[in-house]
C-alpha cells in the first residue's frame, strides 16, 4: 500500500503576500532567501511576480519613471542644441 505525502495547503494573506513581494521587488532580496523565512517555495514567489509583471507599476516605480523621462528629455534637448550649434560652426568653416 503506498500513501502520497501532500504537504498541507495553507493561505497566505494579501498582506504577507505584499510584504514579501515588497521585500524582493524593492529591497532586492533573493526570492530563496525570502521563500526560506516564510515557509513558501520560491515558485510560489515567482509566480506572485510574473502576476505583478501585468498590473500597474507602483506610486515609486511611476515617479522614477517620470524623474527619468524629464532627465531623458532635457538631454535630448541639449544635444539637439550642440548638434544645431556644430552644423552651424561647420557650414561656417566651410563656407557653405
């Protein structure tokens, strides 16, 4: 007679669920790490992860967004400056 060992289901709130996503997303811990201290298997965690993949990125990551697109713009503002400013200086030396 051979009897399957299951290991017991058990819910992990929406809290923890968040805590520990938080820790690997934003604190950059290792998911075995964090999947160890929990109890969970790690692709419990990935699986969380490729869900959060899908929805909305979140207030911090959105505001980075922003800060780096206005530094983006401003640097291809200013090289648009220098490349006008070289065509100019070269059309001049030349004498076109």
């Amino acid at each position: 007679v051979h009897f399957k060992q299951t290991k017991k289901a058990f819910k992990i709130s929406t809290e923890t669920k968040e805590q520990i996503l938080k820790r690997v997303k934003e604190e950059g811990l290792p998911v075995a790490k964090v999947a160890e201290e929990h109890g969970i298997s790690p692709n419990t965690i990935y699986s969380w992860l490729g869900k959060t993949i899908k929805a909305q990125p979140s207030w911090k990551e959105f505001s980075g967004l922003q800060k780096q697109n206005k530094e983006l713009l401003a640097l291809v503002g200013e090289l648009t400056i220098n490349l006008s400013q070289a065509k100019k200086r070269i059309s001049y030396e030349t004498g076109q």
